[in-house]
C-alpha cells in the first residue's frame, strides 16, 4: 500500500489537485488536474502520473458547480481511482498567513477561524483557499489537513524590510509589508544548489513572472525583500493588477470620480495590468501576438517595471549574483526573458542569446557578471513536502 498527499490549491473559479505518492525519501507526482470554470462552464481534466489523460467531463455552458461539488466531484475521481493507495493527508495553498503564522500548521477548525479573520487583507483569495479545509473536514473529520501560505517564505524579512512609514498606531493593526509567492520563493530557494552554488549562497533576485508577478531578493535563500506588499496587488503590473500605484490615486478615484471601493478593487485587481494597459488581454500569449500598438506598450511598461523594481532589489541586497525567472511568462516566453534582463544589463548582466532561446536553465553568458537561470517552479510539490513535514511530526 502506498501512502498519498493530496494537494488542493483553490481560486475564485477553479480548484486544481495534484496526489503525490510517498516514494521513501521521495514526493512522486500520480493523479493531477483541475475543474475549471465553475461558475460558467465547468471543465475537469485530470492525468495520470505518465501525463496520459485520466478523465474528462463538461458540465456545459451556462451550468454551475459549487466549491463543494467540485471538491465531491475530485474526490469520488480519486476513489474510484485509488487502487490500494491510502490518502493520509491533504495540504492547501493559503494566500495569507498575517503575523503569526510564519510556516505550514496543521489547520484545525480553530486555526481555519482565524485565519478567516484575514480575509480583509486577501479578499480575493483567502475565503477560496479556506471553504475547501472546510469542504475536506466535514466529508474526513480525522484526514490531518495542512494550510501553507504564501507570506510564510517572507517573515524573515527585518523590521525595515517590512514596515510602511506609517505611524506606529496603523503598523499595530498589522498594516505591513507581508509579500506572496512565498512557496513559488521556497521552491525555488530550496532547487538552487541543484543548479548554482553562487545563487544558492550568495544575493539572488528570482521573479515570479506568471498571471501574478513578483519578485523576490533573497540572500543564501532566505528572503530579504519583496515587491509585494500589504496586498498581492502592489508592485510589479500583472495580468489584471496595476501593481504600485500613488496612494494619492486611490484618493482621487474617491474623492473626484467618486468611486465606490468595490469599483476600485476591481478597477486595480481585475481591470488594470496588461489587460487594463493594452485594452486587448491580460494574457501575455496574446499580447505578443497582437501587432496593437497599446498590447506592445503594455509590454513595454511590463518590462520597463521589471527592471526598475530589479534596480530597488539589487540596492536591498548591495549586489546581485543571479537572477532567475520562473512561473508562466519566466519560464516560457524567451522575448520577455530576454526584455527585461536588457532592462538589467547596467548590473553587469549578459545573456546568451542561443541559451535563451532554447530554454536555459542558464542563460548568461560565462563572462557576466551576474547569473541568469530560467528554473520552474512547483508551488503544489513545495505544499506536498510542506504537509508531509507537518503531518511527520505528529
Ligand atoms: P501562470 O500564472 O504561472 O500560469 O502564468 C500565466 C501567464 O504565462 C500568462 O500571461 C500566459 O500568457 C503566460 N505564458 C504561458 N506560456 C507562455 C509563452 N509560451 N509565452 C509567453 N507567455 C506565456
């Protein structure tokens, strides 16, 4: 019989799993997929450990399928599946782990209470990444399940790296900088001696280019800064959020075209970024394919950001060693690899162009002065050997 963690990460409008059987030391990935487009057209797909298709089925546009339905409709999948493996916990991506939740924990019912209280600081993601705890609990009240959060990775940034300069009273309420991506960050961290010591070792900047984006200054793997900040809307301009913006901007929205909040978090979560920029998409496939001058200003303004923010990062870390790009754009798209290390080059960056075009993993040249990787990532195996350690130590 085979033990099996199963890996749950939620949205707003899909819930994708991945089992991963418990190998000796080892996570080896089995069953994976997702439904999506619960709410307008549901889809799941699943495949196997071979990458061969497992199952399909649409619902069909226009119907609509719950969280819970959703969930019910994996786990009878998984079971009918099973063969003789046995599912011996269940770890979930949490966007938000505030203050004190700096690693995973088993998410009992108290734990999943509190961590509710935070959904004003992730309105979008938090309440998604929690109803399946919930959903799991009451159909296998005694499944150890395990929350792991993407701010864990961040909290050993100093005081300073964190604080906004606000006064004391607000920073009391918790109204700091907490960063996301933080188990993209860890895969990363913990897959760099595989490829580079100096990297590893020394003061890496690693963006996570995907429909989020972010970056992350880390010394010896440990991170030190990020562009995210109280919110994961602030930094970098992403698919559909504006990134920093002048709070002044904010106010102005307010106070002189009186919009209401709801109309502002859509407007900087759902309606800015690439697509807000461009007017054509917040998919970067589409807008390197559009000869639309506003889609190639849109990526310009992408890029330009990108190397600015890299600019305020090498200054937190007083140097760089390496550079690594990962998630969707990072690890795919070689035009914007190479746009923004172009962005970067005054840091002593060279890439190889024949290197990026084919993929990397490394893509500078020997004689740079500065490092350049392009690494996948895996959010849902760091999860895995999250949930794994917790549910050990029981
Ligand atoms: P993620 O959120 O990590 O899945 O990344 C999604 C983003 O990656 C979307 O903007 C996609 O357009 C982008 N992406 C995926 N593949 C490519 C590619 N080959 N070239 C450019 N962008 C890509």
């Amino acid at each position: 019989m085979t033990d099996v963690i199963l890996v749950l990460n939620a949205g707003s409008s899909s819930i994708k799993f991945r089992a991963y059987y418990i190998e000796g030391g080892e996570l080896g990935l089995g069953l994976h997929g997702q439904v999506e487009g619960l709410f307008s057209a549901p889809h799941f797909i699943a495949h196997d450990r071979h990458g061969e298709a497992a199952g399909e089925k649409r619902w069909g546009d226009g119907a609509k399928l719950s969280h819970e339905e959703g969930i019910q409709f994996i786990s009878q999948f998984l079971t009918s599946h099973r063969g003789d493996n046995r599912l011996v916990a269940v770890g979930h991506r949490v966007v938000h782990g505030g203050e004190k939740f700096a690693k995973a924990v088993l998410a009992t019912p108290d734990v999943v209470d509190e961590l509710d209280k935070l959904t004003p600081l992730a309105p979008l993601h938090q309440p998604h990444n929690l109803k399946p705890i919930r959903i799991v609990a009451a159909m296998h009240p005694h499944l150890p399940q395990v929350a792991c959060f993407d701010t864990a990775f961040h909290r050993s940034q100093t005081e300073l790296a964190q604080a906004f300069a606000l006064p004391e009273s607000i920073t009391a309420r918790g109204v700091r900088r907490y960063g996301f991506h933080g188990l993209s960050y860890e895969y990363i961290a913990q897959a760099l001696p595989n490829f580079s010591k100096r990297a590893a070792q020394g003061r890496t900047i690693v963006a996570h280019l995907g429909n989020g984006a972010s970056l992350c200054a880390m010394h010896a793997g440990r991170s030190v800064a990020s562009t995210m900040g109280f919110t994961a809307v602030d930094g970098l301009p992403m698919g559909t959020r504006c990134g920093s913006l002048d709070p002044g901007v904010i106010l102005y929205l307010l106070e002189e075209l009186k919009m209401t909040p709801q109309a502002i978090e859509d407007l900087i979560y759902k309606e800015s970024g690439l697509l807000g920029v461009s007017g054509v998409s917040g998919d970067m496939r589409k807008l390197l394919a559009s000869a639309a001058p506003r889609a190639r200003f849109a990526i310009d303004l992408y890029t330009y950001r990108i190397g600015r923010e890299i600019g305020s990062l090498a200054a937190s870390l007083q140097g760089l060693d390496a550079l690594v790009l990962t998630a969707g754009i990072g690890e795919n798209s070689a035009e914007i690899r190479r746009r923004a290390a172009e962005q970067a080059a005054w840091l002593g960056i060279e890439l190889d162009a024949a290197a990026n075009e084919a993929g990397g993993p490394c893509i500078s040249t020997p004689s740079s002065k500065v490092e350049v990787w392009t690494i996948p990532t895996d959010e849902e195996l760091m999860i895995a050997r999250h949930t794994r350690a917790v549910v050990d130590a029981l």
